[in-house]
C-alpha cells in the first residue's frame, strides 16, 4: 500500500497586491514541498474580510491570488487548490471552536494588539477571532505542517493550543500541526525600513516590491532602498538594510550571504543594488507573464477553484462530522 504522505495547508489572504515577501516567504517554499506531500494551498478570502475590502478589488486580487500560485509553478493537478468561501466547512469549524478558545489568548495576538492600537474600539471582531478561523483552516485537512512567515508563528501556536484543548476535552481529534518556517527568506523587510516587515499594507509603496511591479518600478524601488553610509556590502545586523537586500539576493541567485559579500568587496552599493533589482526582475517576469495569461482565461481558473473546493469539501466535511459528534449535536442521516 502507498504510505499516506503528510498534509500540508497554507493560504495567503487577498487584502492587498502580493508582495516580493509573500512571494519569498511563503509561495517559493511552496512550490519546494508540492512532490513530496499532499498540498492545500487556499486563497483565505474570509480572513481578507476582517478588513473592509472593495468588492470588485477582492474578486480580482482572489483570482489573481490563484493565478499567481499556478504561475509560481504550483502544479493544480498535483495539489489542491481552492478558494476557502467555496469550502463552507471553515466557517462552521471556526464557530466551533471559537467555544474551545478564550479571550485571554486572543487578546495576546500581537497582531491583534497592533491592529487594535491602529484601530481602536473600531477594531472588529472579525480581526479578534482571525486566529480561530486560521486554526479552523488548519485543523479541518488535519495538516501535519504549515509554511508561513515568521509572523505567522503566534497563530500556530495558538491553533496548536486550541487542537490540543480539543482533544483532551474529548478524544483525539485533531492532528497537531507544526510550523514549517524557511531558514532562509522567513522575512523579507520594508526597503524603506528595515525595522518592520515587507508588507502589502504599508502606505510607502517604496517600501514593498509586488509580484506584479514592472521591471521599471522595481529599479525605481531597489535603487531608493534605504541602507546606510557605510558603504560595505556586509551581512549584519549593524547595516539591516544591507542585510535584507543580502537575504533577497541569496534566495533568489541561490549565493550565500558570505559569497555575496566577497563578490562585492570594494564596489560600493550602486551595482550591488542594481544586481538585486535585475535577480528580482528575472524571478518575477515569466511568473507576470503567466499571470496575465491565466487572469485571461477566467474559465479555467474556475475549472481549477471548483476541483480543488470539492476535494476540500469533502476532506474537510469528515473532519466537521467527526467534532460535531463528539461535541453531542445531533447528526442527520443523509
Ligand atoms: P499575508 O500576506 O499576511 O496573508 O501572508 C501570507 C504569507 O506570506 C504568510 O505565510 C506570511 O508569513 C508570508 N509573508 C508575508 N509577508 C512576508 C514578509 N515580508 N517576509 C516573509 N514572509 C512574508
Ligand atoms: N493568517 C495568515 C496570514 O496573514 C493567512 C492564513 C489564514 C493562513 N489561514 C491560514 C496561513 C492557514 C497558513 C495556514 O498570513
């Protein structure tokens, strides 16, 4: 019998355009893990809701979203791939476990503290219980490992948490997932500050790079990346700006930092930076191209969505039944 390959499940939210850290941190690693487990890669359009979004903007960047992952060469005959509003199994998990999970522990998010800052009594409750929904996400394919970000460890391990409350409170249930974090590229910084990461949010649009940025802009946005007035191209966290352009060119030419400072003894920041604008263009072009064929092609985008909803569908509903039964609702026979 073929051994059962471990399950791994990860999205990424359409709130805003993808960024060169969402590309690095989470989508290249993905394409890395595609032959040797068995994938759910899911655009979280209700995680994206916890703020308020543009309708017509959210339909085009959830599409675009999916593109972008068929594009990076995440392979939709190999993997499931799915938007989470088609899969209604998350909002029911997300319910139920939101009676298995307390205040407290949401209240030390330290996203939910920041945004909480930001927004004040304003905030929504959507963005309070985010977490509960991303546990729920996680547990109900009952994944064995997660790829995210380094930010994205908080909410692991309050999913871990609520899974493990779950099963102690009943009977083993729910897998225990693990964060599956890159070593390399687990976060890509703002090029204007190298103190907070690269994120799609951010007002400065000179401190993110998109997916989708032309060739020109990314020159534009590299050769502004603030740095410092040392001059010496050295990994460390004395120079952080220096550091990050370091880290996106050794993920992307696949050099160590160390071979990246030797090749750039004594030349300065000019052409260094002008060969991390020209690895990051090479990177993104053919995957723009793609894209833009694929957002082109509406109807076999929806011909992938609608496979990858029904095998989710169904995976998910086991999992649903299961809690359900164990918490004492009462099922109904089909
Ligand atoms: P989000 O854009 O918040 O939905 O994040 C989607 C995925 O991209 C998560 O796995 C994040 O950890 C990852 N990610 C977002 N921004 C960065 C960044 N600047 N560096 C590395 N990974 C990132
Ligand atoms: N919260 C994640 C983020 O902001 C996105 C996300 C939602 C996610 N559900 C998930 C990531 C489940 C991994 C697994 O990046």
């Amino acid at each position: 019998m073929e051994e059962k390959r471990k399950v791994i499940f990860s999205g990424i939210k359409p709130s805003g355009d993808l960024t060169l850290g969402n590309y690095i941190g989470a989508i290249k690693n993905w394409v890395k893990l595609q032959d040797e487990y068995d994938c759910y890669f899911c655009v979280v359009d209700l995680h994206a809701i916890t703020v308020r979004q543009e309708p017509k903007d959210l339909r085009q960047r959830t599409l675009e979203i999916l593109s972008i992952y068929i594009a990076s060469g995440i392979d939709p005959d190999k993997n499931t791939l799915f938007i989470q509003s088609h899969v209604p199994v998350h909002s029911e998990a997300a319910w139920l476990l939101n009676c298995y999970t307390y205040m407290g522990e949401l209240s030390r998010m330290t996203q939910y503290k920041d945004k909480s800052q930001k927004l004040g009594d304003s905030i929504s409750a959507g963005l309070f219980n985010y977490p509960v929904l991303m546990a729920a996400d996680i547990l109900i394919y009952n994944a064995d490992l997660v790829p995210v970000g380094k930010d994205q460890k908080q909410h692991l391990e309050i999913a871990r948490d609520i899974a493990e409350r779950f099963n102690n409170i009943y009977s083993p249930t729910f897998v225990i997932p693990d964060a599956y974090i890159p070593t390399e590229g687990a976060k890509i910084m703002d090029l204007q500050d190298a103190s907070k990461k690269m994120s799609k949010s951010e007002e400065n649009p000179n401190g993110y790079i998109l997916i989708m940025d032309p060739p020109e802009v990314i020159r534009k946005k590299v050769s502004r990346a603030v740095t410092d007035s040392l001059g010496i191209v050295k990994y460390s966290d004395e120079q952080p700006g220096v550091k990050n352009l370091i880290n996106i060119l050794s993920v992307l030419t696949k050099a160590s930092p160390e071979e990246i400072e030797k090749n750039y003894e004594g030349k300065g920041y000019a052409q260094f930076k002008s060969d991390v604008a020209e690895a990051i263009i090479k990177e993104l072009e053919p995957i723009q191209t793609k894209v833009k064929e694929l957002m082109a092609n509406k109807s076999y985008l929806e011909e992938i969505y609608k496979k990858g909803a029904e095998k989710a569908n169904y995976v998910s509903m086991k999992t649903l039944r299961k809690m359900q039964k164990k918490i004492g609702l009462i099922p109904i026979s089909k």
